[in-house]
C-alpha cells in the first residue's frame, strides 16, 4: 500500500532556485497518472500472451515498456526490430483488449478533474504527453471529458520517441509555446519523471504504480497518492505562492 501523505510541495531543499521562471503549464501523462489504466493494460497483455501462446513475463515486461511507445512495445515484445506493418498489428489487436477491458471499469485517477478545473481556473496551462497514440487517447479524452479541454497534446505515435527520451514533453511545451522549464510534468512511472529531468522540467510524481522512492528526484517537487491528496494539501496555492 501507498504511503498516504503527500510531501510538501516543493520543501526547502527542493525550492526552485531563483533563476527558474514561474510555473505556467501543467503536462499530465494520460495511462496511471490522469486514468487508473495501468492495471487493464497489464491484463491486455496477458490476453495478448495468452491468445498467441507466448511465454510472456508480464509484470518484467511491463517495468520494461511502460512510457515506451507503440513501436518500442513491439520490438520489446518480439526481442527484435519489427516492420511498421506488424507494429500495427501488435499494437491493434492489444490497444483493442485494452479498450475493452477498460472500458467496463473506466475510473479516472482520484480528483484529477477538479485539479485540473483549478489548474485552468488560475490560469495555467495544460497539456497531455503521452506515449500512447491516438485511438488511446481518442478513447481516453472522450470517456473523461475534460472541461475545458487540454490546450495540446503530444503522442507517442507522431514518431516521437517514448520515454524516458524527453521528446514527448518536449514537444507538449513547443505546442503550449512554454518554456520547458516553466513546467510541471505530473508522472506515475520512473521512465517519466526521468524524461522530465531531461526535458529540462519540473516533476510531480502520482502514485498510482509507483511509490514516492521510486519517483524521487531532485526535480520532483512533490509525491502523492492521487490529485485529491495534493488539493487538500493546496498544491496549487503553495506553487503560486512560491
């Protein structure tokens, strides 16, 4: 079980030092960390194995790929460069599974909408960054209906590399037309915090996956369960106020 309380946002030995500018934009990743998915991808993959009868180590396979995008799933699959043509066959029958698993249990993660509402409200800007592509996240934005919508999004199927390369960040702030450094990336998994690193960002870790020891960092201002965790702990106004 997940420690329950959130590190304070941004402690001493974390505050940004002077010369970083004012956060202005907030990249969320879409799978564990705005959607509790990560469990129904890891049950379509085993549907995967178990249709193709492949011995498939799911839970290693899973630490191996996660932020990875659907190419890079592939090879990792068949211990090989594939064709783009057999990607996409992977990748449809699996994103498939997935969609149809999820689907009966669609849950975002717990106060995502609400921080995201504040998030807007104060004036921040918000961008998804996502290896997943765009079926996905098509899936994703129509079952959570996000009000307003993300002003941009960055996917993993625009030949852009997954994590923890930081393109797919990189990217998000380009489109938001935000200095990267004026951005919090929000993370359930260690491939992304440390493609935020790189990118040159800011941190905060969700832990929906992954405990806060395994996404720490000196970049990470904050750790917690879920975003209803970091509203009570007035994230925002504290990040503002900073």
């Amino acid at each position: 079980m997940h420690d329950s309380t959130c590190l304070a946002a941004m402690p001493p030995d974390r505050k940004p030092q002077p010369q970083m500018p004012a956060i202005q934009a907030l990249i969320f990743d879409m799978d564990g960390t705005m959607v509790d998915s990560m469990p129904w991808h890891t049950q379509a993959w085993v549907e995967y194995a178990r249709r193709h009868a492949m011995d498939l180590d799911v839970p290693a396979f899973m630490a191996q790929t996660t932020g990875k995008n659907a190419f890079e799933c592939a090879c990792a699959l068949m211990g090989r460069t594939v064709s783009a043509e057999e990607s996409e066959r992977i990748t449809a029958e699996k994103e498939g599974i997935y969609r149809e698993l999820f689907a009966a249990h669609f849950c975002a993660v717990d106060g995502f909408a609400s921080f995201h509402a504040q998030a807007r409200a104060m004036g921040l800007k918000v961008a998804i960054g996502t290896a997943g592509d765009q079926d996905n996240v098509r899936f994703v934005l129509d079952k959570l209906q996000m009000q307003p919508p993300a002003q941009a999004i960055a996917r993993g199927d625009e030949g852009l590399p997954g994590k923890p390369h930081p393109d797919i960040f990189l990217k998000a702030a380009e489109r938001l037309a935000i200095d990267p450094a004026a951005c919090i990336v929000f993370e359930d998994a260690p491939h992304g915090i440390e493609a935020a690193r790189r990118a040159g960002m800011r941190a905060v870790g969700i832990g929906t996956t992954h405990d806060a020891l395994q996404l720490s960092g000196p970049h990470v201002l904050a750790w917690a369960p879920n975003f209803s965790t970091l509203l009570n702990n007035q994230f925002l106004e504290k990040l503002h106020d900073a």
